[in-house]
C-alpha cells in the first residue's frame, strides 16, 4: 500500500517529472477505482504512488516528514489537474500534517476541488496528548467546512473502537483489506461494518478480488469496495 500514495502491483502509472524533486524513489502515479457494490459503478478514485523496485511502500512512507507528505500531494494534483473537475479524489494523509500548524495552513490552501482525505494509521490520533487531539479535531472540522470529506484509512475491529466516542467529522471509513480477507466468510464482518456506520456515513472495504469478495462485502452492508476486482486508470499528464 502507498500512502499519499501506497504502492500497488499492478496498474498504468503517469510518470511526472514533477515528483522527482521529492523523492527520485517516486516513479508515478496511478488511481485505484473506488466502486459502488450495489451498481459496480466507479464514483472516484484514490490516488496511489508507485515506487522503484526496491522500495517498502510501507517503510517509505511511514518515514516521510509531514512537509513532504504535502509536498507530494500537492505533486499529485498539480499532475493530475486535468483530471479534478468532475472526478472524486481520495488522497492519504498522515496526521502529522494536521498536527503542525504550518503544514496545515498549507493545506487548507490548497487549489482544487473538494477531496476525500483518509487519515492514515489512524489509531496514532490517540497517541496525541488531549490538547493535540482537540486541534486535530478542531483543523478536521474547519477542512471539512471547505467541502472535504474526512475518512479513516485500514481500520479494522481493534482500530474502530476508540473512535465510537470520538467527535471527528467523519464522511466514512475504510475496512482493512487484510480485516476483510480475515472476516468475509463470518458475520464478524457484519458487526465491524455496522460499528462503522455508527460514525461515518459511508463504509468502504478494501482487498475486493473477484465478484465473490464484491457479495460479501455488499451483503455485509458496505456501500462502497476497492480493490484488484476492478483495473488500476490513469490521467495522462499535460
């Protein structure tokens, strides 16, 4: 996984010249179909980063600074501006981003259209002290207050329960791919999306292979699936 781009197996990746300042370990980008269960119609997509062979997408990512976890996406919008009017972006970021103030005002002016953002290892928000939590809270609101949309990133059934108390202006969440291959043939996978649907609108599963993964999915109430059951697209780049 990528995050601010995970990295995938599979797929068509832009090249931008203009992620190479960031990181030479950056090759591209390509964006994952986020999918309707019910209509198996594409409604957005995430915007993923695709890194050189011998990169850890994990490792990468998680040992990026919040100004360039900014940096990179504001790479990834300026490259794929074509592609904003009209089309439904997610994007990753860690709450790092929101935790510093200067790299928060950044993002609150940014030039594009309203995002989904996932909140990346989500389950750090409670490694904040409370003062810190009340501002990330208070910075979500106000992002929402734009028009973005507030997700949670690979929540699974240990991640979702600190956040049923919570006060963050969650849109939806996104079950874990490994979650839902662990939970798909059980009614566990039920309960972990209705506890979900106690603080988001929109639940989303990811790791969807094959039509099969789609009915669990669907039958345990999501609305929303991700994964290799539908091809990796891409924008060509100006």
């Amino acid at each position: 996984m990528a995050k601010t781009g995970k990295q995938q197996d599979d797929g068509v990746a832009v090249q931008s010249p203009r992620l190479q300042h960031i990181s030479c370990d950056i090759t591209g980008i390509k964006l994952e179909p986020i999918v309707a269960l019910s209509t198996s119609r594409t409604i957005g997509a995430e915007v993923l980063s695709v890194l050189s062979p011998h990169q850890q997408s994990e490792h990468f990512f998680h040992n990026q600074s919040a100004v360039q976890s900014l940096m990179l996406l504001e790479a990834q919008l300026r490259a794929l501006k074509n592609a904003l009017n009209g089309n439904n972006l997610f994007i990753n970021l860690p709450i790092t981003v929101l935790t510093a103030g200067k790299t928060f005002n950044q993002l609150m002016q940014l030039k594009s259209s309203p995002l989904n953002i996932e909140i990346v290892e989500p389950a750090s928000f409670f490694s904040l002290s409370a003062e810190e939590r009340e501002c990330v809270t208070h910075r979500l609101q106000q992002l929402s207050r734009q028009g973005h949309r507030i997700w949670l990133d690979d929540v699974d059934e240990t991640v979702i329960q600190p956040f049923l108390s919570s006060r963050l202006p969650l849109c939806g969440i996104k079950i874990d791919k490994v979650a839902f291959w662990r939970l798909r043939a059980s009614p566990a996978l039920a309960r972990l999306v209705s506890l979900c649907s106690q603080i988001a609108g929109q639940v989303l599963i990811e790791g969807i292979e094959n039509d099969r993964d789609r009915v669990y999915a669907l039958q345990a109430g999501a609305g929303l699936g991700q994964g290799y059951h539908w091809p990796c697209w891409y924008w060509p780049e100006d």
